[in-house]
C-alpha cells in the first residue's frame, strides 16, 4: 500500500443534501477546513479523489486514472433490470429451501425440486434486459479502463450488455450441461423437456443428470476461474464492488485483495458492506444512476 493510500481518511459527512460517505486529507494539513474551497485542495495524486468533489465527480476522476481496473459485481446491478435478487426477502431462495450440490446428485427427488425452482427462475430472467449499468461497465472495458468484469450473477447480462471479459465465478444460468460428461444444452431445450413431464432430465449420451452451469450450495468453485479473478484483482488500479453485499466468501475477498494490491476501492451499493472501512469512496444511489453520471463527466475531468 502506497504511502498516499494511507493518507486518505474516510468520514461520514452531509454533501448537498445527500448522504454520502466523503474523504478527508490526514489530520493536521488544513487542507479540507472548508469544503466550499476546492481550489485549494488538490486531488490525490493516484486516487484522484478530492474532499470537496460530489461523489459522481470523484467517480468520474478515479475511473479516469484507470488503465485496468476490474468490476466486481452482485445482485444489485441486475435488480435494477427488474430481476429479484433470489437471495433477497421475496426472492426465490427466500421462499424455497435451495438444494444441496450433494442431495442433487444422491436424490432424484431434490433434482425434480431443483428443476421446479429453476423453472422459475429462467421464466424471471427470461425477459431480463441489461440496464445502463450493465452498459456503462461494458463501455468502461471498451475505453480500457476496466481489464475484465468479474461477476456473482448467473443471469448474462454483462454480455448481453456488450462486456467481452466477463469471469463468472457462480457460473452461468444460460447454459445447462450434463454433470458427468459436460455435454450442454440451452434452458429452452431442457424447459421443453421438462414441460413434456420429464421433471428431473439426464443427459442423452451417458444418463447421468443434467444440471444449470450454476454453482450450487455445497459445490465447489471453479478453481480456475476464481485463480484468474483473484490475478485480475492483484493486478487492478481501481476496483469497483457494484450492488454486492459483499458477504459471501470466497467471491468477497476479490475487493480485499484489490485493495490490499494497491487498487482504489470503489463500493456502489445500497447497503452497507463488511469492506466499508476499505473503501476509498462509497456511493449508496442508484447504480446505474452513479455509473451514467460518472461516465457522462469522465470527458469533464482533468487528464
Ligand atoms: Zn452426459
């Protein structure tokens, strides 16, 4: 961690009327006496970010200094795609108990339960389009500024959005494949099947079950996958943690390890998170609302 990393304090304060979490110099440089003169503070040299800046500004100058960042992403951004966050009150895990990766392999019962809830699941997602979210992530990457987006969802719709490096550690609901031999199917095909009375379907070539290239309570994740994310995060300027709780291990430790790397740590997200006090800047609006503005005011920002 750089020496200008450990100068930056965070503070809760009131800015224009809404609140936000704002940034203060270390204690004892005067500098940040009176917001309402920004010609006398000067940004942080590598973060960017100054005291006196709306959060949307400093977004804006963080992102600008980019040149390869990653996003981290959860459930949040794709509830602004009107798609429930299933692990939210309301959402489908909330209301059926999820199966185990173990009992779905064991019990033909759990795989038919399973199939009933992703059922479900793919008739929510199956209307679901990218948000400006989605889209300004995917522009981020096209301009170089972000390396990759790394991502909890299941639903595609990074790639939907135009993101061309989308790392999906949960795995992905658009794909079904066969646990044993890897053969895949798409959803249509498998939702055919099981609307024909086949409710827990195995795989034509080899007969053992199919299942959504998800990963599931109990089931390991992808090595591979998580090796490459955890490379992207050590290597990161700027890490953005977009609509996730930041709870679930081990997907959560990738903000951590950015920032423990050197990375400035954005949190956009509605809640508080456990990652908080790492955060560089923290903004709790609209996620798609914060990207837009910030990518609207990057052509603003001192290069
Ligand atoms: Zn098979």
């Amino acid at each position: 961690m750089s020496q200008d990393n450990l100068e930056i304090k965070g503070c809760m304060t009131e800015y224009a009327g809404s609140p936000f979490f704002g940034y203060s110099r270390g204690v004892g440089d005067g500098r940040d006496e009176n917001p309402r003169t920004p010609l006398l503070i000067q940004p942080d040299a590598k973060s960017g970010i100054m005291p006196s800046m709306s959060d949307d500004t400093q977004l804006a100058n963080i992102i600008n200094r980019a040149r390869r960042g990653i996003a981290f992403t959860g459930a949040g951004i794709s509830t602004e795609s009107g798609l429930a966050d299933f692990r939210s009150p309301g959402g489908v895990w909330s209301r059926n108990q999820p199966v185990m990766y173990d009992d779905f392999l064991r019990s033909r019962d759990a795989r038919v339960r399973y199939w009933e809830m992703r059922q479900e699941l793919y008739r929510e997602m199956s209307d679901a389009q990218p948000n400006v979210g989605h889209e300004v992530i995917a522009k981020l990457e096209r301009l170089n500024k972000l390396a990759a987006v790394i991502t909890q969802n299941i639903d595609g719709l990074h790639q939907d959005a135009g993101s061309q490096n989308v790392i999906e550690i949960h795995g992905t609901a658009r794909i079904v494949s066969c646990v044993h031999c890897g053969k895949e199917w798409t959803p249509v095909e498998i939702m055919a099947r099981i609307d024909a009375g086949d409710a827990a379907p195995d795989c034509d070539a080899c007969g053992h079950p199919l299942k959504s290239k998800t990963i599931s309570f109990g089931q390991a994740m992808p090595e591979d996958l998580m090796a490459e994310a955890f490379s992207l995060a050590s290597q990161a300027d700027i890490c953005l943690a977009i609509g996730s709780s930041l709870v679930v291990e081990p997907a959560a430790s990738i903000p951590r390890i950015a920032k423990e790397h050197g990375a400035t740590l954005v949190i956009i997200n509605r809640e508080p998170t456990p990652l908080d006090h790492l955060a560089d800047l923290i903004i709790r609006d609209s996620i798609g609302q914060a990207l837009q503005t910030a990518f609207e005011q990057l052509k603003n920002v001192t290069r």
